[in-house]
C-alpha cells in the first residue's frame, strides 16, 4: 500500500464490547479500533454476523430480547456454492 497506515493483521473475528448501556464506554471502544484487511472481505462481515448470533454470553443477548444485525457493506459477496468450487466443502460448526 502506498499508505502508512498502522494496520490489525486479518482476522474472521475479534470480540471488543459486549452490549452495554454505557455511550462513554461503546465510544472509547469504537474509537480505539484500527482498520485491517480481510483475506476474504465479503465473508468476514458473515463470520461477524454468525458469532454475534451463536456466542451469546460474549455478546450479552437477554434471552427475551429481539435480536437485530445491521449489516452495511458495499462489498458484493460470493454466489452460491463458490465455497464448493474453491475445496471448501465442510460447513461451519
């Protein structure tokens, strides 16, 4: 890149905040993030997405609550079964 810019390596996931109640506290957390490249960027907001869903003492889901992601992107993802044409043919646990 011609930008000096410092950089998290890749990664599917990293847990940062759990839900809270607390503005000061999602700020700071949000401001303290750095961009990083994915080595496949239209999975890596799905992967997001599927941890957010499954791992919910992390995330702090009340049992009764509605659970709602927004996901907004400009990246197009894969057509169906590119998975399967790529070798990737064991679905996620």
């Amino acid at each position: 890149s011609d930008y000096n810019l410092d950089c998290m390596p890749p990664h599917g996931y990293i847990h940062v905040l759990s839900l809270t109640e607390n503005i000061a506290e999602f700020r700071n957390a949000v401001n303290k993030q750095k961009i990083s490249g994915n080595i496949d960027t239209p999975e890596g907001g799905f992967d997001a997405m599927l941890q957010a869903a499954v791992c919910q003492s992390h995330i702090g889901w009340r049992k009764e609550a509605k659970r709602l992601l927004l996901v907004m992107t400009d990246q197009t993802s894969h057509l169906a079964l590119d998975s399967k044409l790529a070798g990737i043919v064991i679905p996620h646990d």
